[in-house]
C-alpha cells in the first residue's frame, strides 16, 4: 500500500524540467532568423571596418527594404493559398508610371493643380492604389472563376503590366514628384528625433499591453502561461529592440547644409552648432502599419482564418461554405493594394518614375516570404517572417554592395540563399512535423 501511494510517473519530472526556451515559448524558427540575420550584420561589419551598423547604413538599409517588404506580407497570403504571383514588380511599375503622370500632367492639365499642392499627394496615392486593387482583383478573377493557373495568369501580367508602364510613360524617366509624395520615400520624410522618440514610447508601451493582454486572458480561460520572469524577459527585449532601433536611426545626423536649406525655407537663420537627426522615415512608419494592419487581418479576422483555412485543405475548406473563388480575388486584390503603396515608397524613395523600377521585385518578393517560412504547399506562414526575410534579403545585397561585389555575383548568392533557405525549411517542418 505505502509503495502504491508514494510511486509516481517517472514521465512527471521531463515534464517539470523545462529548457529555457520552452519556458519562453519561443518560436525557434523566428529565433534562427533573427540569429541569420544578426550572423550577417556582424559578419558585414567586421568586412566593412564598422561601416555596415553605422546609423547611416542603418537607415539607408530600412527605407531600401520597405518596398519589398510591404509586398512580401500580401505574397504570404498568395502562397498560403498555394498560388503564386510572379507580376508584384511589373504592377508596381505600372501603378508607379500612373501616379507618376497623374500628378506630372493630369492634375496640372484637368485641375490646374501644379506640384506643391496639397492635394497632389492624396489624390495620387487613392488614384494609385484603386489602379493597383483593381488590377489584382482582375488577376484574382482569372484565377478563381476561370481557373486559369495562377502561374501562368500572373507571368502573363509581368509581360503585359512591365510594357503597359513604358506605354503609360513612352518609356521616359517621368520626374520630379510632389514633395509631399516624395515624403513618403524616406530621407525627405522622417518623424525627426523628438517625433521618433514619441513613436518610440508608444510602440513599447503597446507591445506592453499586448504581451501582458494576452497573459491576461489566458489566465481568464485557465489556459497555461509562461513564467512571470519569461513574461518579463520577453517584454524587456522586444522594449530594447524598439528603443534600441529608435536610437540608431536618431544617431543618425542631418548634414548642415541640408539643415541650412531647412532653416532658409522657413525664413530663419540655423543657430550656430545646432544638430538634429533624421529620425524613423515615414516608409518605416508605413511598413509597420502595413504589418501591423495585415497580422490583424491574419489573426483575427474571418478572412484570415479563410485563408489559412484554404490554403491547408481546399477540398475541405470549399465543402465547409468557404467561397474559395471569391477568396482568392480578395487575396489578390490585398497584393494589388500592397503593389500599389510599395509603388509610393519606391517611386518617392528616387523623387521620379524610370521604366526599370520594380525589376526583378516579384522574385526579391517570392523570396524574402519564402525564408520567412512561408510554406510553398500552403497553409502555413508569418507577416512578421516574411518582413524578417525582407531584411536579410536587403542586408545580404547592401553588405555584398559594400564589400565591392559585383551586382551578377549578388543575386548569384541570393539565389543559393534561397533555395537553401527552402531547404532548411523542408527539413525543419520534417523533423517538428508541422
């Protein structure tokens, strides 16, 4: 009797005993991307004598990866549905010569509005993103209701969308913008250092309320949670990430003469010794509201669960009463819109349209989803992993840029990159059976 009172399941102390990460509940997929992408910088910077975490570079570095980035968290959605959409770099082409004519000519012709109007900027971008919404919904259609593949549906629109932007513009370099378009491209449109500062402070305090939100509720429906100091470690380096990331891009200064021109447009005199630094550029800002906005959609919404839903089983998916016709024109429609806003920031980031921007983006797109662990068999994939992938895709280039390599032997190794980040995928999921 003493012995059948006191025994107990030898499997109860493996259970007690957990490792650190577990205890963190940390996804270590996410963890070995961070650990890349931090392998990279450190590895660049030692190769550039310290120039590659300079807070110029850093800066140069976020508003280059915008663009790309903003589109890679709609191609999650399209891969998750197991589609593909190889026409993001020549839409964004033609969304970019539209806007670039509408505010150069069609405004200024129709309207009398000429560059520097306040309202350049807005009815442009509205112009832009229904061109771009309207040309994904179409590419949706062809997919959904007529069945056409979507591989072939969209390299048909990287042909037909690259020329129509050449046509748009009769293959001219259309330039300059409004100013205040082009504040939305990066160095001419930043927060400055006490508006960073704020943006800062509120992003920490929010990452606060929903780490400690979330804890909350599940204590609420008795589900388990992590250990209080895990909480804590977590929300301490997510708060030094934020303010860490505020800092550097801060760091960053203003060059005088730009100051000067600054102070001169004002009507003022710069007073002597005075510094300020850019700041978080408005792109940065548009990204993480982009982000923001879409994990919203991904995680909370009836139409995310859709998604996810048809991507990991669409026989199942169309016999519970999921429209998967109408869901992929949506999911199109959202690239089409995402094309649309990364063809502000890319269009404003060089102050005027050329016929070669957006070229190669589908495949830079693709790619940065794919090493973010988007899953090409659907269903499975992270806003936050494909921006993640967005980043080392750009620190790859700038770092390769930096050290003298040339442009050819650049996406030679972002093409390994790629297929080994595949790879690694395939075996990960094999060994964790996700």
């Amino acid at each position: 009797m003493t012995e059948a009172t006191t025994s107990h399941d030898p499997s109860e102390p493996a259970r007690n005993k957990r490792t650190l990460f577990q205890n963190l509940e940390i996804d270590t997929r996410l963890l070995g991307m961070i650990g890349a992408f931090l392998l990279i910088a450190i590895v660049f910077n030692i190769m550039t004598e310290g120039r590659f975490l300079t807070p110029r570079n850093v800066f140069n570095l976020t508003i280059q990866t915008v663009s790309v980035a903003i589109m890679a968290t709609g191609m999650v959605f399209v891969i998750v549905t197991r589609h593909i959409d190889l026409s993001v770099g020549a839409l964004l082409a033609t969304v970019s010569a539209t806007m670039a004519v509408t505010q150069t000519d069609l405004l200024p012709t129709m309207l009398g509005l000429e560059l520097g109007s306040p309202l350049i900027a807005p009815i442009t971008i509205l112009f832009g993103a229904i061109v771009g919404t309207i040309i994904g919904a179409f590419h949706g259609y062809l997919i959904g209701y007529l069945a056409i593949p979507a591989f072939i549906v969209t390299l048909g629109g990287l042909f037909v969308w690259r020329n129509v932007a050449w046509h748009i513009t009769s293959g001219q370099t259309v330039g300059p913008l409004d100013p205040q378009f082009v504040s939305l491209g990066g160095i001419d449109g930043t927060l400055g250092e006490t508006g960073s500062w704020v943006f800062g402070a509120l992003a920490a305090l929010f990452t606060l309320y929903l780490l400690f939100g979330a804890r909350r509720r599940k204590v609420s429906h008795g589900f388990p949670v992590k250990p209080i100091w895990a909480e804590i470690l977590i929300a301490g380096v997510a708060l030094a990430a934020i303010l860490g990331f505020v800092w550097i891009l801060n760091s960053y200064d203003i060059p005088d003469r730009r100051l000067e021109r600054m102070f001169a447009a004002r009507g003022e005199v710069m007073p002597e010794g005075y510094t300020a630094g850019y700041g978080v550029p408005l792109s940065v800002l548009l990204l993480i509201i982009v982000a923001a906005a879409m994990m919203v959609v991904a995680q909370r919404t009836r139409l995310g669960r859709y998604i996810f839903a048809a991507g990991g089983n669409p026989e199942a998916a169309a016999l519970s009463g999921i429209n998967t016709r109408l869901l992929t024109v949506k999911v199109f429609a959202i690239v089409g819109f995402l094309c649309a806003l990364s063809a502000v920031v890319a269009s404003a980031r060089l102050n005027f349209h050329s016929n070669d921007v957006g070229t190669l983006d589908e495949l830079r797109v693709i790619a940065a989803a794919v090493i973010g662990g988007t899953a090409l068999s659907g269903g499975i994939g992270t806003i936050y992993g494909a921006i993640l992938g967005a980043l080392i895709m750009q620190s790859l280039q700038s770092g390769m840029a930096m050290v003298g390599v040339e442009a050819p032997y650049q996406n030679i190794v972002v093409g390994i990159v790629l297929v080994l980040a595949v790879f690694i995928d395939i075996v990960y999921r094999k060994r964790t059976g996700v």
